[in-house]
C-alpha cells in the first residue's frame, strides 16, 4: 500500500491510495474510490495518469487498464 500525491507550486491538487494487488491473472493497482483531486481539471487527470504510468513502470508492471 502506498500513497501518490501530485503538487503544482508546493501544493497538493490529487492523491490516490495505491494498493498493489498480485492475482493468477498479473499484477495491478487498486485505487479504491479514488483517485481525488483538489478541483478536477483534464490537466491534472493527465497528471496523476502519468504519475500512476510511471509507478507502474517502476514496480514492474508496464500494463495499464483505467476503469
């Protein structure tokens, strides 16, 4: 379980718990009821995307399935 946090100007605008779930059918993030944003913006959901794409990339799992 980890916690991911995107910051514009030293001020936090999204957060997402991420739990990491290892199943038969591969590995994958659960972000339950989340992830949420300080005011919604296409920009800020392309952040945390990105952010969530990088971590996934990190911890070895280059799948990304959003729904």
């Amino acid at each position: 379980m980890q916690y991911l946090g995107v910051y514009e100007n030293k001020q936090q605008v999204a957060a997402a718990l991420v739990i990491t779930v290892i199943a038969r059918r591969g590995t994958f993030f659960l972000i339950p009821h989340g992830p949420i944003f300080a005011k919604t913006s296409r920009e800020q959901k392309k952040q945390i995307l990105h952010a969530l794409t990088q971590h996934a990339k990190e911890h070895g799992n280059s799948n990304r399935a959003v729904a």
